[in-house]
C-alpha cells in the first residue's frame, strides 16, 4: 500500500508540474520598463519582452500600471500624449487598441478593484477618488488630508492609507458601503 500511495503521489506531482508548464507560458504580465523610458510593455515566461504599441506605432510610458482580463490601466507619465504629462488616467487594450483617457486627474497609486479604480488625485492634495473602470462615476472619498501613500494587500478589498500626520488608516471596500478606520497612530515628539 506504501508503494502505491507513494506511486500515485509521484503521478500526481508529474501531472501538476505538467499542468504549471502548459499554463505558466499563457500567463502574461504587463509593467512599466524603467530601463525604456517607463513605456509599457508585456512580459511573458520564456520569451523576450514586447513593448505595447499604441495603434501598432506608438509606444505608451506608464506608471501604476495594473490589469483585468482585457485592459490595462496606467497613468500616462509622458507629455506626447497630455498637455503637462501629469500622469492622467488611460486604459488601453491589452492588444495596444483602443486607449482611452479616463479621468483628467493628476493620478498616483491606482489600484483596481471590483471594477473600480482607486487613486490619488494631486491636483486635489492627493485625495482619495475612485472611479469606474469605463471612466463613469468618479467619486471623491477622502479630502480632509493629505494621503502620502496607499496599497491592497491580496487583493482583499481593503486599502490601506499612509496619512501625511503618520496617521494609517483602512477603506474597506467590501460591499455597498465604504468604511473608514483607524489602522493605527504614530505618536512623534
């Protein structure tokens, strides 16, 4: 019995580690290239780098850039496509088609969610916004302070907000309801 179970665990890992083979190489990652000018490009397992083109020719510098099954959303970090280059919210396909402007806020921090995008809007001290990922329905969340930085931790739909006071604080945006808590207090002086 020893042997067998030990069998049809050895088959099992075989059948695993063939599966992660077959899949890892379908499964796409897309970022911002540092080294290239922060333009935006598609990385996939075993194989070379591939810029994303906008329309096929142009190419797309982006910062926070993150993804769903069909679009990538970034902030433009580049002034050949906007007026100052002040990171304006984009989406674009994840084939380089269709780029679309979202929001004209200043934006740092986007963090996509449930089918909404959170971000900091500078023009607005960094306050918290979010606004649906086909650009409808913008939101303000947070304005009475300025919000140094923010991240989702497991995709778990709670933000955590770094405060200019040292203050942090949680946006759980789990459901209907958006709440707001204390996270914790840094005490200085």
């Amino acid at each position: 019995n020893l042997k067998i179970g030990i069998a049809a665990a050895i088959s099992v890992a075989v059948l695993a580690i063939s599966a992660g083979a077959y899949l890892w190489p379908q499964t796409y990652s897309y970022n911002a290239n540092s080294d290239d000018n922060y333009y935006l490009y598609k990385y996939q397992f075993g194989m070379p780098k591939q810029r994303i083109l906008s329309n096929g020719t142009d190419p797309v510098p982006a910062s926070y850039v993150k993804c769903d099954s069909k679009w990538i959303y970034f902030s433009l970090h580049d002034k050949a496509f906007s007026d100052d280059g002040d990171h304006r919210m984009f989406k674009i396909k994840k084939n380089g088609t269709d780029m679309v402007q979202l929001t004209d806020d200043h934006c740092e921090y986007n963090i996509l969610y449930d089918g909404w995008i959170y971000y900091l809007s500078q023009l607005e001290g960094n306050a918290l916004r979010r606004i649906r990922t086909d650009g409808t329905e913008r939101q303000m969340l947070m304005d009475e302070a300025r919000i140094t930085s923010m991240f989702m931790e497991k995709n778990n739909g709670k933000i955590v907000i770094k405060m200019e006071t040292g203050e942090e604080k949680v946006l759980d945006v789990n459901g209907e309801d958006i709440r707001i808590s204390d996270l914790k207090t840094t005490s200085e002086g």
